[in-house]
C-alpha cells in the first residue's frame, strides 16, 4: 500500500460478497468462464475482460453469460451505472436465473438502491437451497440501512451453511462494531484471521476493532503485516485522531469527509453461473 488505505468508513456494499474491494479484483461474487477459476486482478486486466465480453454482449445483449461477465467486469472497474443497465435487461430475460438474480442485487447496493438490493437478493436464493454467499450480501445491505440486529441473524444463518467462513465471520465481525459490540466484534474477527484464509481486509477490520478499543499498540503491531512501518504508523495515527471526534460513531458508519481507515466486507467468490447455487 502506498499510503494508509484502512478507512473509517464501512462500504457495506457487498462481500460481496460483494463492495469496497474494486468487487473482482479482491474476491468478488462471481466466478470466471471457461476453463479457468482464477479472476483478473489487475485494472488492466479487468478492462480486457470488459473488452471482450462486452463485445459479445454487444452482438447479443440476451446472452445471459455475456451479460454477466460483462457486468463483472464493468463493477469492477467502478463503472457501476453501466453494470446495473446490464444486468437489469439481462434479468427481464432470464428472470429465474439465480445467478443474475443476485449479481443485479449486489449492483443495486452499489448504486445505493439498498431496499430493492434487499428484495431481490431474497429471490436470488431459496429456502431449500440456501446459498451462504448471497446470505453474506443480504447481511451487507442490512447493515448498510442500519438493521444491524438482521444483518447479525442473517450472519448467522449463513454460518450455519459454511461453519467458519472467513468472509462471512469478517462481515458479522463489522456488524458488531456499527453496534458498538466491540469485545465480541474483536472475537469474531480474531477467529476470521485465525481460520487460515484471511487476507489483509481481515485483518484491517480487526486492526479498526483494537483501534476503535484504545489498543492503539496491538493495532499497529498488526498493521504491519500489510504495511510498511511508517504506513503503520501513519494509519494508527489517524485512528487516533478519528477515534477522538465526538462523533467518532456516526464517522463509522459514514466513513467521513475523507475516509483514510476503511473497514471492509470481505466477498467471496460466487459459483459459475452454470452451477447449482446452494
């Protein structure tokens, strides 16, 4: 990191699984098509697979993989408008298509449509089958119209699906802190880290979580697993100051005028469309 990138605010905007992350590029909600699993993590990357699936869009707005990639690729690159139009003719067209149904629902929540997010991410799963994953992103919108105490039981019953899922755990873990639960919000996303497949977003919503509690040493310490000791520093510094607004809580929620320390839903990767979700 170039500079201190952990920011006060909570960009609960879907891990995925959807959000704050560039959506693709740190795990999005979405798989790749073809032969390979592995998504472009680069923005120029992420622009060629725009180029080309937009190009097949193009020719057939109706193919429903195209449209889907398409988006993909549009969300991350924050071409967030665009990626809504697509998938919204993609589910006029495909409209039991689960798949679909939950990429446009992560959409709306990026373009700030939190309500309609919330019913169509309800419809992108089923009872029977339920998806953890599209759990985790109903969570995220939640929390995001302030009904944390639901986001907190929708957590919990996609852990029921996927026990210890580090993505989901992260996301609880942040729900806890808006609800300034912070002993449990610190266990919780220590079990995150713990699991064995956290990355840096993890453990910078952990590093917010010792903050947000005074332990201002831990955190750093943390901190420089991801960053450099004067980036470290620097973070933990403005931490400090945040930390001792008045309004330090609202500054969490809203991420203030301008956010340095951001806490992250952490997404993960959707299955193929093609796939059974469940």
């Amino acid at each position: 990191m170039s500079r201190p990138t952990l920011a006060l605010s909570l960009c609960l905007a879907g891990l995925v699984l959807a959000g704050c992350q560039g959506r693709g590029g740190l795990g999005d909600v979405t798989g790749s098509i073809g032969g390979s699993a592995t998504q472009p993590r680069s923005a120029s990357d992420w622009q060629a697979e725009s180029d080309r699936w937009g190009k097949r869009y193009e020719a057939n707005p109706k193919d429903r993989d195209a449209a889907f990639y398409y988006a993909r690729a549009l969300r991350s690159l924050d071409q967030n408008a665009q990626a809504l139009a697509v998938l919204q003719s993609a589910v006029l067209t495909h409209g039991n298509d689960r798949a679909l149904l939950g990429a446009y629902g992560r959409s709306l929540a990026d373009n700030g449509r939190l309500k309609e997010a919330d019913e169509v991410l309800s419809r992108a799963h089923s009872p029977e089958r339920p998806d953890w994953r599209i759990l985790s992103a109903q969570g995220t919108v939640a929390d995001q119209l302030g009904e944390h105490a639901r986001a907190q039981q929708i957590y919990q019953a996609a852990l029921k699906i996927a026990p210890g899922e580090p993505t989901i755990l992260s996301n609880l873990g942040l729900s806890l802190a808006l609800s300034r639960q912070l002993p449990e919000a610190e266990r919780v996303l220590r079990e995150a880290v713990a699991a064995g497949r956290s990355d840096p977003r993890v453990r910078q919503n952990l590093v917010l979580v010792l903050g947000l509690q005074g332990r201002f040493g831990e955190a750093e310490t943390l901190a420089r697993q991801d960053q450099s000791p004067a980036e470290a520093a620097a973070t933990i510094a403005y931490l400090k100051r945040s930390v001792s607004q008045p309004n330090s809580w609202e500054m969490l929620k809203t991420g203030g005028a301008k956010p340095r320390v951001k806490a992250t839903p952490v997404q993960a990767r959707a299955p193929e469309p093609s796939e059974p979700q469940g």
